[in-house]
C-alpha cells in the first residue's frame, strides 16, 4: 500500500494545484455564484479520483504487492503479478532476466567443474614423476638427497592442498562422518609429517588417551591435522622444542589442542588469519607460507560442524584448537 501511494503521489499534487485553481478562476471571473457550487465540484472530483485510484489499486495490487517484497517473489518463483498490460509487462522482462541469469549459473557451473576435473588429473599426474624422482633419490649423496627430499615433501604438500581445495565444492559428496579414535588418528598424522620434525629438530609430545573417539571424517581430519603441524614446524625456529598434542573432555565436547613454541602470531594478525591467502607480517618471513591452510581448516570444520579456535602470542608460541562435539558417548 505504501508503494502504491508513493507512486501516485504526483497525481494527488497535480490535482490538488487544480482544486486550488477553482475558487482562483471563480474570483477571477467576478461571477456571484453560491460557494455550494464550487464545493459540490471539488467534492465530485474528489469521488471521481478516489474512484479511479480505488480501481487502479484493485488492478496492480499484486503488482505492488511484489515490488514491495522482493524477496518473497524471487522465492516464489516470479508468480504473476496481474492481468493488466503493465503487470504483464514487466513478469515478461523478470522472466528475461532470470532466464538469462539461470543460464549465466549454469555455465560457470559447468566451467567450474571442468576446471576442478582438470585439476585433479593433473594433480594425480603430477604424483607420478615425484614417485620417479624419489626412487631416484636412493643412488644419491646423502646430503643431496636430503635437500631434494624436503623439496619433494613441499610439492607434495602443495599439491595435496590444491586437490583438498577443489573438493571443497563438491564436500558433501567427499566425507564419510565415522567414530575415529583420536590417538590413532594424530600419531597417524605425526608419522606422515616425521622427516619434516627430524629435519627440524622439533619433538613431538601426544598426550592423548587411547580411549578418547570423535565423531570426523577420517580423510579430512589428517588433512586438518597435517596443516596444523606443519605450521607448527615452519614457525618455530631452533632445534629442541617441542610440538604438543593433547587432548580433553569438556562437557559432551572433545578439545583437541596443538600447541608449538614458535615465533608466534601479533595481535592485529590474529584475527585474520583464518582468511584465505593471508599470511600476515611473521609469514612473509617464512617463504613456505600460503595462506591457506588454516583457511582450509577453518573451512573443513564448518562441513563437518567442528569448530577451530586459535590462541597465540609474539614470541610464546601458538595454541591451535579443534573442538568435537557430542562425542561423551563414543568413550570407552
């Protein structure tokens, strides 16, 4: 109703400048007719333009009724909005526009999919000559072959978050949601990232109990665990510290939490570093940064309704911590 004033707003203007041209012209004219008359006109106009709004109203209201709740339209599928050459005319032009627009959708969707496909090939291509190139390894100098190892386990690295990426998109048709003892599962982790901790130096501490299970996907949870600790490794620096895993119950929540005695993460960082490619002022010293793993993580326990804290401060190192829930039942 609101809109439909609104939109006649300028004909009730133009016809009150014309009620106030009457008594004008009547002064004007000298003439001595009785003020009844000229009340009786305005008032017959008056009936005469309620009349006609009253009946352009009845003929637009759904028309006016859309505009006014877009939203409502748009779910309801661009319903018709009257019989009247203007209410058709413009369902006609929304049905353009949303024909065009599904069919945009459509295309991108399809150009998506064939880029993620090709991506994942390529991947799966690319995994071949590393496995050359590591068998290789064996007839070279120790030193050598540790130098080209570590380059190995970065393209590894990267080539695994790249394929981890492109499956976000079609998640609900990659994860299988299982009891997973959580001991099993991080020392599982540990040993797929060993060569990057004794290349290091760093010590690895799991305080985990054997009993202690979650409710996860057990593909996506080492993927969230290997981007963790693998942070943990890059942003530590020396030799002797130590990488700490432990784990309790809260409640009817599991609480993971991967602690490291690194350089630590600035206050004004903190809260961004869960946005995607971002690295922050510590990262652009650490070359292997990418910006994306904890992005990645982050993104992963929003599917799977974890959740991911991240405590830390500059030169005490970073506490990363994933929270289960409603796992009180799976312990033993």
């Amino acid at each position: 109703m609101r809109l439909f004033w609104r939109d006649q707003i300028s004909l009730i203007l133009f016809y009150l400048l014309q009620m106030l041209l009457i008594p004008l012209l009547y002064w004007l004219s000298g003439e001595n007719r009785p003020i009844s008359i000229m009340l009786y006109g305005i008032a017959l106009s008056t009936v005469v333009l309620l009349l006609y709004l009253g009946y352009r109203y009845v003929q637009h209201r759904r028309l006016y009724a859309a505009l006014s709740e877009p939203m409502d339209m748009l779910q309801k599928h661009l319903v018709s909005l009257g019989d009247t050459p203007l209410s058709e005319a413009i369902h006609e032009l929304l049905q353009l526009i949303d024909r065009q627009y599904q069919e945009q959708v459509n295309a991108h969707a399809r150009q998506m999919d064939q880029h993620i496909v090709f991506m994942n090939r390529w991947v799966h291509q690319m995994k071949t000559p590393l496995s050359v190139i590591q068998l290789t390894l064996k007839d070279l100098e120790e030193e050598a072959a540790a130098s080209i190892q570590e380059e190995l386990e970065r393209l590894r690295g990267g080539l695994e978050m790249v394929i981890y990426t492109s499956r976000l998109d079609q998640f609900e048709n990659d994860f299988q949601v299982e009891p997973l003892f959580l001991r099993k599962t991080v020392s599982e982790a540990v040993a797929e990232n060993r060569r990057l901790f004794i290349r290091r130096g760093i010590k690895v501490d799991v305080q985990v109990d054997d009993n202690l299970a979650v409710y996860s996907d057990a593909k996506w949870l080492m993927f969230m665990l290997a981007q963790i600790l693998t942070n943990a490794v890059n942003y530590t620096s020396g030799t002797g510290k130590t990488v700490t895993l432990s784990a309790q119950r809260v409640g009817t929540d599991t609480i993971l939490d991967i602690t490291d005695q690194g350089i630590g993460i600035s206050p004004e960082d903190l809260k961004r570093v869960f946005n995607p490619y971002f690295t922050g002022d510590r990262g652009r010293h650490y070359h292997e940064s990418t910006g994306m793993g904890l992005y990645l993580v982050r993104e992963i326990c929003n599917r799977l309704e974890h959740k991911v804290d991240i405590q830390s401060r500059l030169g005490d190192g970073t506490r990363v911590r994933l929270i289960f829930s409603n796992s009180d039942h799976l312990q033993k």
